[in-house]
C-alpha cells in the first residue's frame, strides 16, 4: 500500500503533510525546489530527471531561458486559496448529495431510493489539481496557459478549464507525446494529477516555462517504486493501461537508470501471457508480438525477465492488482525455483488509498439488494471503469459519463458497456411502477454537482420533482 498519505485537509488547505517513510516525497520536493531558480533549499544533489546529477541552482540559473530572476516552479500552489473557494464551490457543490450525505447516504421519494455509496468523487489529488489550476489562472490573468494533457479525465471539469482559457495540449493518439513546441517561455504550463514523463518534463525545463506541477503524491510513490527496481536490475512490471498518461510518466521512470526496464501489462489475462513465457509455453518472439507496444523499446525477454517487480497504475482494479503479483510470482518460483523467486520476484500494491476506499465502499453498498447501479465518471477514467467493473458483477450497470446522459423526458439512458469502446443507448431501464432502489457511484475525477444532477435525473425519470425534495 502508499506509503504515505496526503491529508484531505492538507489538501485543501495548499499544504503537504506527510504521515509515514516520507524521504522520497520529501527528496523530491527538495529536488524540484533546487530545479529552479528562486526557490530557498538549493543543497540538494538527487538525481535528475534523466538520471544525472541535479543540476544546481546556479546551473539552473543560467539555463533558464525567461532570464527574469522569477520562480519558474510550482508544487503548492500560490495562496490564493481564499480567492478561488467561492468559484470552486459554485463550480463542482452538489445540493442533493450534501442531503444524502446528510440522511445516512439514502435518499427515499415516493418509490425510488438512492443509495449512494459512503466514499465517491473528487479525490484528494483531483481537489488539489483542480484547485491548483484555478489558482494558476488566478494569479497569471494575462499569459497564455497550457496543460499538459487532461489535468483529470472529467469531461465537465475540463470543460470549466477551457472556459478560463486554459489550452490542453493532448498527446499523440495512443498515448504518444505531448508536441510543447508552441508553448514559449513566458507561458504557463499545468501539470495533471498523473504527472508527465521525464522526456515532457524536460522538454518544458529547456524551454525554460512556469510550470505548475500538480502530479498527486500518490502517483509519485509508484515512480519511487518503480525507480527503485530500475536501480536494482529488476524489470518494473506494471499493471496499467499502456496508452495511459499516468502508466507512461510512471514507465518513464525506469529510465532514469542505465538498462532500467518495464513492461506493462492491462489484465490478468495479459499476465498469463507473460507467465507463459516465464514457464516456456510461450516463445519470446510470440510474447513480444504482442507486447512491443507495452515494454520499453529493444526488450528482450530472456534477459529483460530474469528480474522483476510489481508496481501499478494507482486507479486499477485493487484486487487484479494483487492477483497478478501473486501468478507472475508462483510462475517464477515453478519455473526457476523457490529461492530464485525469493531474490528475484518482489511486488508491491501500489493502489493508492483513495481508488482502494473508493472500490471498498462500493463492494459495501453492493452487499445491499440493488434493483440497479449508475456509476458517473469519464468514460477515460481508470478508476471509474474499476468501479463499473465491480458493479457489473454483482448487479445491471450503466457507466455514464455525465449526468445529461440520464433523460427523464425519453426514459433513456446513454452509457458504455463495460469493455466496449461505444456509448449505447437504453430505453427502460427504470421499471415504470414498482418500487427501485438505484445505487450511485463516482469516479474520483467526478465533481458533485455531476453527481447531484444524475441523482435528480434518477428521480425524475419517475416523475419526482428532485427540487422538491428537501
Ligand atoms: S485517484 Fe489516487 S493517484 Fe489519482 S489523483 Fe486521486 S488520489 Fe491521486
């Protein structure tokens, strides 16, 4: 598990407090401190972002092509808290989940209950990043503001951010780079919760940005995990999406070491795969036939495989997660040995704490009788698709990417099917008469007017004025 925790109300408040074995987090603030000029720690000698010695503060001086003497690094926000809160607030508040909340997370009209589960929406590392770019905006009224990617897969949030000007500058399709070179010194560049690689870091280092790196700390524990096997000789295999940002800027770190290596793999049955090869069921040839795409560039899985370690891609589905720790494990120990393994096989649940509460709850509400499931989120959302996935197990789910896609006047409801790329839409899928009970779930890029509006939905697709329920 993390080990360590960003507080929600650290959060909230722009500050950091680190609970537990903090000296990575706290190594790397120190090390994005000394990257820039105007900061106050220049002692810090971390490696780089590409594995070299940090430069000093005077090297970064003399690099920084704004050449202003300004701060060109941000982590913790500007301050301005107070003056954003009430956009905020107006922004993402939701009325009727504040009353779910307040009645025990159930909500009763005539014969439709809501039932929403106890942990939902906007994590800790969305809150801060979303926060962070609205302070951003604040205090750069006058430049030209980009972001690196989607700051958080939600459409609704990201279209807020377009409307304050904010520029997303997306990656080449299947999570290609990021083309920064309209971006000019004197702009501004946010950075999203899942951070970026060393190459895009360092693209916009040399171009000498203000940079607003918003990368949750969650994320920055996988990167020290990963960064740690790359030192050791292990092979970093990570259970993520390939094509996605976090799972690339965390790939990205094994880099940092000379012959670091990764491979990444999406599922469990993609973890057979490879535990194919390890037992020799599977050629090398065959394996990277279908993995190129997936490990880093000239793999080469006699040598690249005799080390290696778990890490995760922090939204993934926990228990998958701990699964394929354990099959690629025990495939090693058959196939090489017990005392191999023991040296060479380590794995670690790099879940991060609000994605594990968010699945936790979900499973807690589906123990209930559910006549049906609405989970909201991204359809890009990692987390939110783990959630879906958990539903779809147990009871009818429909994944929606927005509340909109709830239409009480045609009683229908657009959504993706799990596994399938396409939005689909259905009709009846409320019961016209009987008593329903809906269960309600968010990804945790969902803001809770999203979720308050898709709960209104709910009720009125039965006719039940949401405004009238108090
Ligand atoms: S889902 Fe986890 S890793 Fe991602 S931003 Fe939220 S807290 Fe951070």
């Amino acid at each position: 598990m993390a080990c360590f925790r960003l507080t929600p109300s650290s959060v909230l408040r722009g500050t950091l407090r680190v609970t537990r074995s903090s000296s990575f987090i706290e190594a790397h603030y120190r090390l994005a401190t000394a990257r820039f000029k105007g900061m106050s720690d220049t002692s810090v000698k971390a490696p780089g972002p590409d594995g070299s010695a940090a430069p000093t503060t005077r090297n970064m001086q003399a690099s920084n092509p704004n050449g202003t003497g300004a701060p060109t690094y941000f982590r913790k926000g500007f301050g301005l808290k107070s003056e954003i809160q009430s956009e905020l607030e107006s922004d993402y508040t939701g009325h009727l989940v504040d009353l779910l909340k307040a009645r025990d997370y159930t909500l009763t009209a005539g014969d439709v209950t809501i039932r929403l589960a106890r942990e939902f929406g906007f994590c800790y590392g969305v809150e801060r990043a979303v926060e962070y770019a609205y302070q951003a905006r604040k205090k750069f009224p006058d430049r030209t503001i980009y972001l690196a990617g989607e700051i958080i897969h939600n459409p609704h949030v990201n279209s807020k951010l377009r409307a304050m000007g904010i520029t997303f500058l997306m990656p080449e399709s299947g999570g290609g780079h990021i083309d920064f070179s309209g971006v000019r010194a004197e702009d501004v560049v946010i950075l999203p919760a899942f951070g970026v690689t060393i190459s895009d870091f360092e693209t916009l280092r040399k171009i000498g940005c203000v940079m607003v790196d918003t990368t949750c700390g969650s994320v920055l524990n996988v990167w020290k995990r990963v960064e740690s096997y790359a030192r050791d000789g292990f092979t970093s295999l990570i259970h993520g999406k390939y094509y996605h940002e976090e799972t690339r800027a965390t790939a990205s770190q094994a880099e940092k070491y000379e012959g670091g290596r990764y491979f990444i793999v999406r599922n469990i049955d993609e973890a057979r795969l490879l535990c194919d090869f390890i037992e020799s069921r599977l050629s090398a040839s065959a394996l990277m036939e279908r993995f190129a795409h997936a490990a880093s560039p000239k793999f080469d899985p006699a040598r690249d495989l005799q080390r290696i370690g778990v890490a995760n891609q922090t939204t993934m589905l926990a228990r998958e997660s701990l699964a394929i720790g354990e099959l690629v494990g025990q495939a090693m120990a058959r196939a090489r040995g017990d005392e191999y393994a023991k040296q060479n096989f380590r794995t670690f649940d790099t879940i991060c704490s609000a994605t594990q509460e968010r699945q936790d709850a979900v499973v807690e509400l589906l123990r209930e009788p559910l006549d049906v499931m609405v989970v909201i989120g991204g359809y890009n959302s990692s987390n939110t698709m783990s959630l879906a996935a958990l539903c779809s197990e147990t009871v009818r789910t429909y994944h929606v990417e927005d509340a909109d896609n709830i239409d009480p006047d045609s009683g229908t409801i657009r959504h993706r099917p799990l596994g399938e790329q396409g939005e689909i839409e259905s009709t009846g899928w409320v019961p016209p008469n009987a008593p329903i009970t809906v269960g309600v779930t968010a990804g945790a890029s969902t803001p809770n007017n999203k979720i308050g509006e898709a709960v209104g939905r709910i009720f009125a697709t039965r006719g039940i004025d949401p405004k009238a329920i108090r």
